[in-house]
C-alpha cells in the first residue's frame, strides 16, 4: 500500500524505501521460517534418538548365533521368537542387559527346541548368545562384579537358592572362590 501511494506521488525515494523494508521483511521472515524448521528438526531427533547401540550389538550377536532366525518373521520358528521377545519387553526385562538375551534364548528354546529335532540337518540349529560370558568381554565398570553364567544362575535357581539374598551371595562368593582358583 505505500508503495502504489509512493508510486501515485510520483516520489521514487518513498518507492525504493518500501522496497527495502518490503525485501528486509521477506529475508528475515525466511531466517526465522528456516531457523524454525531447525528446531523442529532437533526436537524430532531428540524424540526419536534410535535404537541404544548396545540392543544393536547384543542383537546382532545373537542373530549370528542364531542364523535360521529371521527378523521379519516369515517362518514359524522366527515368529515364535518375535512373539517371546515382545513378550520379554512387556515384561519388564531390559534388551540392554545380558540377562534379556539369554532369557530369550531360554524361553525360544523351551518353546521350539534346542536339540536340532526340529531341522535334523542342522544340529547347531540354537546357541545361546555370545554376551561376554569371559573376562575378556567384561566392561571395566564390572570387574569387581561376579559374572554369573546362565547354567550357574539355573542351579541356584533349582536349589531355592537364587531368591534368599543371603545364600544367593555367600554362593557367588563361592563361585568367585573356585574361579580365582582354577584361573591359576
């Protein structure tokens, strides 16, 4: 509107003023436009920041020890498995933990066999995970932490031993014992 009565007054100097705001308004409405998307850009990347690289590496892991697995569930075995593992994060268990992959070795195993029956030709059909069940593969943070292998956790568990805190310890100190020892 200034402009067309700067254009009507014939006066050239008001025309190009009004261009200049008009222009100056129009670039900073782009920087903030621009800046807004940047935001909102971050704000989704912060929502969504992927999946925690640990999960990636123990899945991983476990998909190599389990190569007739098939992550898209197109067998009957592999959608059994799907099923187990929703079935463990509703429950609670944590896939950043170990101990998540090595229950759901167990339960897969339970639930659709662990001897090789099911594919005759291929015995080594089901493997537990290779979650660092070495010292080698034992973060820094643990080193003063008892590893408990899965089949030393089951006969604790099989012996009523694993729920009383008290005898659960005085075992892992038992087992902590006979590691030092034979490690020598």
């Amino acid at each position: 509107m200034i402009i067309a009565r700067a254009v009507e007054a014939g006066n050239g100097e008001d025309v190009a003023a009004a261009m200049r705001l008009r222009d100056d308004a129009n670039r900073e409405a782009a920087q903030l436009w621009q800046q807004k998307q940047q935001v909102e850009q971050a704000r989704q990347q912060h929502a969504n920041p992927g999946p925690d690289p640990r999960v990636v590496s123990y899945a991983k892991e476990w998909m190599d020890a389990n190569p007739w697995y098939d992550p898209n569930g197109r067998d009957e075995d592999s959608a059994i498995t799907k099923a187990i593992d929703n079935q463990l994060a509703a429950a609670g268990y944590d896939p950043k933990s170990p101990d998540y992959w090595h229950e759901l070795t167990r339960r897969v195993a339970a639930r659709i066999g662990d001897d090789g029956a099911a594919a005759p030709a291929n015995p080594a059909k089901r493997k537990a995970p290779p979650t660092g069940t070495t010292r080698e593969h034992a973060p820094v943070s643990t080193k003063k932490e008892i590893y408990v292998t899965p089949e030393r956790k089951q006969a604790m568990i099989d012996a009523g031993i694993w729920d009383d805190v008290s005898r659960r310890n005085q075992m892992l100190k038992a087992y902590q014992a006979y590691d030092k020892s034979s490690a020598n």
